[in-house]
C-alpha cells in the first residue's frame, strides 16, 4: 500500500511523498487534536517551477509567479492529489483527512499572510485547529527549516509548497533527514528588498507583506514615480528602508496594488521570494540540490532601479 501511494501521488502530480509516524507528534500536537485515531501523516511536497522565478529574477514576468507557482499550487494542483490520495485511502477502509495551508483562517489576532491581501485574512480563528506545516515537512522526511523558516528539500531547495493527509493507516516511516542544507550563510536575510527578516532569522510578517507586495521602488516596475506621495517617509518605503508594523502596514498597503492581483485574494508577489531565490542560488552554486538544470539560475548580476527615479 505504501509503494502504491508513493507511485499514484507522483503520478497524479506530487514530487515528493513522505511517511510521519504519529509517534513523531509531541502529546499536543495540532495533527493529534484533529484525527485522535491518526496513525500516519503522509507528507507531499511540489516543486514551484523555476522558470516562474526566472520571470521576476529577470524582471520580464511578475503573474506567473503568484498564479502558477503560488495560486494555481495551493488552488488546484496540490487539493487534487490530496484528494485522491485521501479517497483511496478511504476505499481501502482507513480514514483520510486533507490539510491544506489556511491561507486567509489564521490563530494570530495581529499577524498577516503576505501571499494573500491583508484585508481578506479572518484573525484570531484560535477555535480552528491548524497543524504546523513546517514541523510535519520535516517529520515527514520531506526537508529541513532553513535559517528563515524555509522548507529547503535536496532536489528544489525552498522551491517547493508542502501539504499533508493524516490517516488512521499504518504505513512504514520514512527517515527524517539530517540538516545538511542550510549552512547559516544569511543570503536570505541580505536579499529581502524590504528587511523583513532579522539577522537571527525572524520573519515580521507585516514588513514581508509590504515588500512582497513591491513597496521597494528598486525592484519595482510597475511603480509610478509619484508613488506613495501623502507619506510623508516615502522614499524610506521606497528605498526598503521603512519599518511597518500592524497599524501602518496596512496604510502602505492601500497604496500599493500597482499590478492587478490573483482569484483567491492572492496577490502579486513583485518580490518574486528574493529570500527563497537568493537560497537557490547559493545551494545551487554549492551544488547541494539533486535536480539539476542545463543552465544556472542567476546568470547575470541583479538589476535594480535608482532611487533618483522617484524623487
Ligand atoms: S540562504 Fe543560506 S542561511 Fe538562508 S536558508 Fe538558505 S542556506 Fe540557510
Ligand atoms: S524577500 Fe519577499 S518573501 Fe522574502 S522576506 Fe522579503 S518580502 Fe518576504
């Protein structure tokens, strides 16, 4: 049964399929509350094209990104393979239950999903049980965290999305992997347009939101020279430098949408996850990852507009 899931998954579209024992989850885990009788978290992982990256690196296409790598991902191609792994696990008679990220359901009444518009995120749902999908890739075998929190797997580094069906079948584990990937080198941290990472590794959700959303006027194309132009520190948000929080972040935010966003409240990321491309490269460059490519990611220095232009 477990080869038989490993094959049908990979065919369906998963890239990556591990097997967490429940033994792996502490007494209250999240996975434990939402299926007591559960057995086995079965983790999958999807590799994000890299030529929807390539888009943003060199500064050609921004939308497919956010509509193929991220929308259509967590929407469409990811659900799918959930469900059919969880109705045949049900036709074999066991229990099976999808987990999908909560992209706008979230437990913090002051925190945010960049990937998503502020304004569409239902804070402080703490009654809807939600499990850490950091924690069950790794248990699952399927990678490790890297230095800012990213899911890094030997064959597409953190160019990957993860989801999850927990089950009452009992299904062999899979090994979890020794970290080996991330080496602490803080390219991560250099590359966010905006700091929204700290030096130890701390993501503010908030400063994320605003620069995913393209607020650094540097790495924005769509930006019209007058943006931002009732803010009073505009060039600090223009040039990545302002500090936002949960009451001014939303101001900026307003103000930002100069590309037209995604279905499902997605919107367009014009940081294109500078933090996760920049990780590519340097493991790529290390050679670390398993999948290799004819042609290296990076294959000219970064571009970036002059802060002049806005002035
Ligand atoms: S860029 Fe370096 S520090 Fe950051 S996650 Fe990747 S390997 Fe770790
Ligand atoms: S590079 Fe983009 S996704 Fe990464 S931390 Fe910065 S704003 Fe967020």
């Amino acid at each position: 049964m477990r080869e038989k899931i490993i094959e049908s998954c990979k065919k369906w579209g998963a890239d990556l399929v591990g097997f967490a024992p429940i033994d792996r989850f502490c007494a209250d885990s999240a996975v434990r509350k939402l299926m007591p009788e559960a057995k086995t978290v079965i983790g999958l992982g999807f590799r994000v094209l890299r030529g929807t990256y390539r888009g943003i690196e060199e500064g050609s296409t921004y939308y497919q990104y956010t509509t193929m790598g991220v929308e259509n991902m967590e929407e469409t191609v990811m659900p799918m393979v959930q469900v059919r792994l969880s109705m045949y696990l049900e036709e074999e008679g066991y229990l099976a239950l999808p987990q999908r990220r909560h992209q706008q359901i979230m437990a913090e009444s002051d925190s945010t999903n960049p990937e998503v518009a502020y304004d569409s995120v239902y804070r402080g749902c703490t009654q809807e049980t939600q499990m850490n999908f950091s924690e069950a890739a790794v248990l699952c075998g399927l990678g490790e965290i890297g230095m800012n929190g990213a899911i890094l797997t030997d064959e597409f580094g953190p160019f990957v999305r993860c989801c999850f069906v927990i089950t009452d079948a009992e299904l062999e584990p899979t090994p979890v992997k020794e970290k080996h990937l991330c080496d602490r080198c803080g390219k991560c941290i250099k590359a966010c347009p905006g700091g929204a990472i700290s030096e130890n590794g701390e993501l503010d959700p908030w400063q994320c939101a605003v620069y995913y959303n393209g607020a650094n006027g540097t790495k924005n194309p769509f930006m019209p020279p007058d943006a931002f132009a009732d803010f009073e520190n505009r060039m600090d948000i223009i040039g990545g430098r302002a500090r936002v929080d949960k009451d001014t972040a939303p101001e900026i935010l307003q103000n930002i949408y100069f590309y037209p966003p995604a279905q499902h409240a997605y919107q367009c990321s014009i940081c294109g996850r500078a933090c996760d491309m920049s990780c590519y490269v340097h493991l790529e460059e290390k050679g670390a990852l398993t999948k290799a490519f004819k042609l290296p990611f990076r294959r000219r220095s970064e571009w970036k507009f002059s802060e002049k232009d806005f002035e």
